[in-house]
C-alpha cells in the first residue's frame, strides 16, 4: 500500500439472518455465553465507516472546510490532519487527509450495476509531512487565511505547520502522487518550533476568540501562551501559569471569553485563568479533587457556561461555571468502565455530548432527558436515561470530535483505526 493510497472500508452488512433467531441487546461488561456473538445493528446508524492509516493515528482534528455548513446531502466529505504514533520515532508523519464519498449505512440501489460499485465506495487521501518522534496530540485552526495546526512531540518540542499545500494536493491523485514522492527526499519545515517546555505534553488548544494565540501544557505541570506576530511567528511567554502540581492533561479555551482558559490535571484538580495577570496570579478559581483521580481531559460548551471532565475513575462531571466555587460538579455519570479518554460537547445543542473510554465505548448523552418515574428501564438496565446510544468497534480509543459542519458526524479514532458515522439519536 502505497503512502497516498491509504485504506477506508465500509463496514459489511450480515445479510444471512435466520428467521427463527433472535437478537439480544448487550450491554458493555455482560459475559458471552458460548456461541454468542457480538453484530453490529445497521439499523441504528445513518452513517457509519471504517478507516485505517499505516500507523495508528492516536491524535486529530477536522479542519473546517469551504464545502458549506449543516451539509446533509450524501455523500459527505470531510477533512481532517492527523498525527501517527509509529514504533520508531523517525518515522512518523503528520497526514493531512480528505474523506470523501461517504453514504450513508445500508444505501442500496437495484439498479446499480457491478462497474458502479466503485463510485459508491469511500475513499481516503492522504498527504504526509515527516514528524521528529510520535505525535502526542495535534489541533488545527485558521490564521490569515491558511489552515496551520500545532503538534505535541514525544521529544518534548511543540512545532507549527501550515497545511495549505497538503489542502491542495489531496484534491489531484497526480499533485499528491508527486508531492509524497518529493516529500520522502525534502521534508517539510515547521513555520515554528518551541523547545521552552521541560518535558513533553499533551495539552495543547487553540483561542477561538483570538486568531494564533495557543495555549500548551506539559507532564511537567507548566502551560504556555503563544500569541502570534509578524513573519509566521510565534512570541511565547516563557513565564509558565503557576497552579498545577502534576502533569497538565488537557487545555481548553474558553469559546466566548477572550484571556480565559481551563486546564485539567493529574493532581485531580480542574483550573480556570485570566492569562491577563500576572502567571503566578492568573489562576482565578480552582476545583481540587475535582476527580478521584488523574483528571484526563475536559470541554467547554459553545453556548452554555458549562465544563464536562474525564478522569481515571470512569466518571464524567458536569460543572456550571457559575457556581464553580462550590467545588460540588452540576451532574454526575458513571458508565464507563475505564478511564474516560476523551470528551466533547456538541457544536450546537447545549444539552448534547460525546465521551469515549478505556473500555472501547464511546458514549452519547443528553442531558435534557429526564427520568421517567412510571418507567422501570433505567433500574432494569442499569442506564441512566441521559445515555442515548454506546458505540463500540474500537480497540483502545482516544479521540472523537464532533464535525461542526456535518450535523450529528462523529470521528473518532484509535489504535484499531478511524471510525466515522452518525447516529439515528443525533
């Protein structure tokens, strides 16, 4: 398999059905019987692919594209830049990549004939740019008009990349033939690369609200602000915001307030700060033990004061920022298993999000579900009624994100590879 010709299956539909058998709902945990086995239901997916890349890509991010907003015509196409985490470190690769021809699940068409079967399968481009050691996390954002994205290294150096030429090889087989080829001689060179930081991180977020500036957090417990000036360049203020007594495993900016941030760390406390004081001041309200342990990853939603956090426990927290100070979250899950790896709100429904674990599930929940007291399910099941569907396939997932221009897609990634679809509950 070539660099530029990577893999995208659909998955298969079990067309052998017996009339006499009979499907069981499982939920994540239930012991197998002997001879039972695991199917996915079609049925309860508008949309739903499956991709691979040589090498697991454990961290990524759409970029927002030209093609339009709330796009629900099939096929869809989306975009995304992607980070590898090969077993030797001089060979990993940041893939800028377009996945295109995306129909949707059980699509079927009598009429279609053999030599058409190609033009309804998906399709998967990538261009590559040589990364110095794994990629730990990377985020994409918008500056003067070209698309950059920021990469975390295991080597403990943060770098820039501007994406504009992969963007515009991955429309041409020939362009992007030509470009891997060159590329495996002359690598790309980073626009910027911040080596400041005294180990490597994972916490890294682009403001919304202010164009370039970026915010990193390192094991060490240090987090940076970037802000951006002339040249393709990057001032950033060696002075660490002074809080954390661990690792920093998440950053977010908050979506509506310019200077404000959160952060999340293994000291199991969740932070808000005003990077327009001074460092060792900027913390301006602090939630310690906000888990039971390592708090992993945290968002903030778009539309409401609110912040949900993933820690090492298994729980998800929900916490109004209004009320913060009282250090007791708004509302409380425990479904996963595992530690919770990955979460995030949805782009417009406030009430919606995503949360993805250690035990292979990603989960969605609605928090505007209330629970029926005439019903018995919940108490049957063991759910609590604001889960709205567990999507599992995964081996050791990572990442999901919403796409904020295809209603209700979801990406996520893992070792086992990409998945993207949607569900019939969003």
């Amino acid at each position: 398999m070539s660099d530029d010709e990577m893999e995208i299956d659909e998955e298969g539909n079990d067309t052998e059905n017996e009339e006499n058998s009979t499907k069981d709902v499982y939920l994540p945990g239930q012991p197998l019987e002997e001879g039972e086995e695991l199917m996915c239901d079609q049925t309860a997916y508008i949309m739903y692919h499956q991709a691979q890349t040589n090498a697991p890509c454990l961290s990524f991010d759409i970029i927002k594209d030209h093609l339009g907003d709330n796009r629900e015509t099939f096929p869809l196409t989306a975009y995304i830049v992607a980070g590898t985490q090969a077993p030797q470190a001089h060979v990993n690769n940041i893939i800028v990549m377009k996945l295109s021809n995306l129909h949707k699940t059980n699509q079927q068409n009598d009429d279609e004939s053999d030599e058409d079967e190609d033009n309804i399968n998906p399709k998967m481009k990538g261009a590559l740019i040589k990364h110095n050691g794994c990629v730990n996390r990377i985020r994409s954002t918008v500056l003067n008009n070209n698309v950059i994205a920021a990469s975390w290294s295991e080597l403990g150096r943060v770098n820039i990349w501007n994406l504009t030429q992969q963007l515009q090889v991955i429309e041409s087989d020939q362009l992007l033939q030509k470009y891997n080829k060159e590329n495996k001689q002359n690598s790309v060179t980073p626009l910027f690369t911040f080596s400041g930081h005294q180990k490597e991180g994972f916490a890294i977020d682009w403001c919304s609200t202010m164009a370039g500036v970026l915010a990193t957090g390192d094991c060490k417990r240090d987090i940076h602000i970037w802000h951006p000036e002339e040249g393709s360049s990057w001032k950033v203020d060696q002075r660490p915001l002074i809080g954390h007594t661990d690792s920093v495993e998440d950053i977010q900016w908050s979506p509506n307030e310019r200077n404000v941030l959160a952060s999340c760390s293994v000291d199991k406390s969740i932070r808000i700060w005003d990077t327009r004081v001074q460092p060792n001041k900027a913390c301006m309200l602090t939630s310690d033990n906000a888990h039971e342990s390592d708090v992993n990853v945290i968002s903030w939603n778009k539309n409401e004061p609110f912040i949900v956090s993933g820690g090492d426990d298994g729980f998800l927290h929900i916490w109004d920022l209004r009320r913060f100070q009282e250090k007791t979250p708004l509302a409380t899950f425990k479904h996963h298993t595992q530690p919770v790896v990955t979460v995030e709100w949805h782009h417009t429904d406030s009430a919606v999000f995503a949360s993805g674990g250690a035990d292979n599930q990603i989960a969605l929940w609605d928090l505007s579900v209330e629970k029926d007291s005439e019903s018995s399910t919940e108490e049957i099941e063991g759910l609590p009624p604001q889960l709205l569907f567990i999507h599992q396939g995964q081996t050791n997932i990572k990442e999901l994100h919403w796409h904020p221009q295809l209603p209700g897609v979801i990406i996520s990634t893992a070792e086992s590879g990409f998945n993207i679809f949607r569900t019939i509950s969003v």
